[in-house]
C-alpha cells in the first residue's frame, strides 16, 4: 500500500515539474526519484511453502516418507507418543501445548517434530526448512532447538538404558555361543562429529585430523542399540582422556558386575571390565592372535552403530552451530532417534563408515590375566 501511495506521489511530481527548464532542473529532479524510488525497494518477501505437511507429506507414500526424514512414518508416531506421555506424568508445559498468550498460535508438536527430524536428516540451512514448512526462520530454529533439548534431557534416560540382568546373560550367551568369547555386554568407542568453529575455546576443538569436531562415546549392543553416550569434549582430546572423565568410568564395575565386561580398541585401557586387544609387537602368541582377532570382529558392531547414525542423520556430518550446549543436544537427539529406529525395526540402508583412532595402552594385572586366560580358552576351542 505504501508502495503504491510513493509511486503517486513520484507521478503527480513529474508531471508539475515536466515545464521546467534547464539540465539542473532535470538533474535535480531525477535525484530526487531516485532517492523516493531506493525508499521503496525493501527486501522481497521471502517465498514460503504453506500446509507443507497436509498437502505434501501426508500423501506420501511409505518409501517417499522414509526417503525424506530417513525415519519410517511408524517411529514417528512412537517419538510423538514418547513426548507426549513424557509431558504429560511429568507435568512439563510448553512442548505439547502452551496457554494462549494473545500472539501467534503455537506451532503443532507433529509439524515441530517433522521440522526436528528435517532438520537432523539434512544439512538445510535454517532458512530452507523454515520456507518449506511455512514458518519464519526463528520460529523453525526455536522449534528445532527447543525439541532437542526436551528430547535429551527428559527421553535420553528413558530410551537410551544399560540392558537388565536378563539382557545381559542374553547378549553375553549370543558371544559366547557364535564366537566363545563369554562376558560381553556391549562394545564402547568414540567418533568425531564435525562442527564449525565453536565461539568459545575453538583451537581445543580442532582435532587431529584437521577439523573441528566434538567427541561422541558410546557403548552399543549386539543390535547397534545405544546404552550408553557422552559427548561434548572437543576433537582434540584423545578417547582415553574422555572415556576416563565419562560417568560410565565411574559405574563401569558395577554395571558389569560379576564376570561382564564391554570391549574397546586400542585407545582405552585394559580393565576388568572393559578389556582391549593385546598390543602387536609382532611377537604375539597364538592364543593372543586368536584373542585379537575375534576381538575385533565383535568390537565392530560399534563402528557399524556409529556409520548407521551418521548415515541416517547426515547433520551428524557437519552441525553448523557454533554454541557446544545447541551441538551437544542436536547429537544426543540423534542418538535417541537412533534407538527408537532400532526398537522399532526401522531399518536403514545407508551407512557411513567409521574411522579408527590412534593406539593408547594400559595393562593392569588383575585385567590382564582375566584376558589371557579368555584367549587360552578360544584357543582350546580350535
């Protein structure tokens, strides 16, 4: 409107002034246009895809659904129900709904997690996935960082959990029986995520392999299930140093009590209940070859869980935040999306590949018997 009342005005102003004379005049006169004419040229609209989801994705089919969130529609429908019962026993308010404050209507759980899942699936910038969903840039952004932060600090617990009593002698009889290596509860290692410089401390997260990155630890199941995850130290600390200042250092012994123990790589130390392979000096015995590589072959369900996150939530290759709490919250989202997916049967082809770490070694003498004398018993089975 105010558009058009300026471009009448500049109209009428031409037209009285079209009798005078002289090039000053002109010239005057044609400044002063376009001086009115620049007033009115402010920044275009920005094109935005409204009812996305009612006229687009609900008529997806299945594989189309799964093509863009890289979830199934099915573990969707279980992450809504995990929110809402959530807030609901635990009395939490503005996630699935907020009293009116007079403004704009809240936006409905279901668009702000498909904009969540969007956005973990994709490496859209803000401003894409607000277009495409109909929404204003900050309103996706608070959306998608709000439901983060929900997810890991009031579901993480509750999906992501050390296996029962039960649980353990199931997945320590399932080793045992196909590669007779007795005691494994699961497997730990880290990975690197990419991220952009973060705002505060950045050189201590740049790694040694030339990026910045934070530190995701995990133990997995014999399934490529999260049991445990800790992550947020930056890339340049090696995974020893995190594995020993993680809470699972801490509660390692009693989760794995009695003869259980997770296996780890290189970089860990060789304790009663995580134990490494033996170190190669090229002078390992038979029954430490044996050890090692057995050992290995169960240790790479982890490196396998690690490419699935990465390869299902491709902003786990690079999160474009600079904050360490935001990228802490995005990956442990990811991972509790990544157990959902499991228990749910979702099933997801693409997988990135994991990457080994740099060899670290401790041996102490308790936890070294117990593993010579597991590798004495896989060689008696040959």
């Amino acid at each position: 409107m105010a558009n058009t009342t300026l471009k009448s005005f500049l109209a009428i102003y031409l037209l009285y002034e079209e009798d005078s004379d002289g090039d000053d005049e002109d010239d005057q006169r044609i400044a002063v246009c376009a001086v009115l004419l620049k007033s009115t040229s402010g920044r275009r609209p920005r094109h935005r895809q409204m009812f996305y989801i009612e006229n687009v994705i609900h008529t997806f089919r299945l594989d189309e659904f799964k093509t863009f969130f890289r979830v199934c529609r099915s573990s969707v429908d279980i992450l809504l129900e995990w929110i809402s019962r959530t807030c609901q026993d635990e009395h939490i308010a503005g996630i699935t709904e907020r009293e009116s404050t007079g403004g704009m209507p809240q936006v409905p759980l279901e668009k702000r997690v498909l904009v969540l899942l969007w956005y973990l699936a994709s490496l859209d910038k803000y401003s894409s996935i607000a277009d495409r969903f109909g929404l204003s840039e900050s309103t996706a952004c608070d959306a998608t960082r709000t439901l983060a932060n929900f997810i890991s600090q009031h579901l993480l617990d509750k999906i992501i959990q050390w296996p029962s009593q039960n649980e353990c002698i199931e997945i320590s009889s399932i080793y045992r029986e196909l590669k007779h290596f007795d005691g494994v509860v699961g497997m730990i290692d880290g990975t690197h995520i990419p991220i952009k410089q973060p705002s505060e401390r950045g050189t201590d997260y740049y790694n040694r392999k030339d990026f910045y990155s934070v530190v995701l630890q995990a133990v997995v199941r014999e399934d490529m299930q999260f049991t445990n995850v800790y992550t947020g130290w930056p890339g340049k600390v090696h995974d020893s140093r995190v594995f020993r200042n993680s809470p699972l250092f801490e509660i390692g012994p009693q989760l794995c009590n009695g003869n259980r123990h997770i296996l780890g790589d290189s970089a860990y130390p060789n304790l009663v209940w995580c134990l490494v392979p033996f170190r190669d000096d090229g002078h390992l015995t038979p029954a430490q070859r044996r050890y090692n590589k057995t050992h290995a072959s169960i240790r790479s369900v982890v490196e396998r869980a690690f490419g699935l996150l990465k390869g299902r939530f491709v902003r786990l290759r690079y999160i474009d935040q600079r904050h360490i709490r935001t990228i802490v919250t995005t990956i442990l989202s990811a991972c509790v999306l990544h157990n959902i997916c499991i228990l749910n049967n979702d099933e997801f082809q693409e997988i990135l590949e994991g990457e080994h770490v740099v060899p670290e070694f401790g041996d102490g003498h308790e936890a070294a018997v117990k593993r010579l004398t597991i590798a004495r018993n896989l060689l008696q089975k040959d």
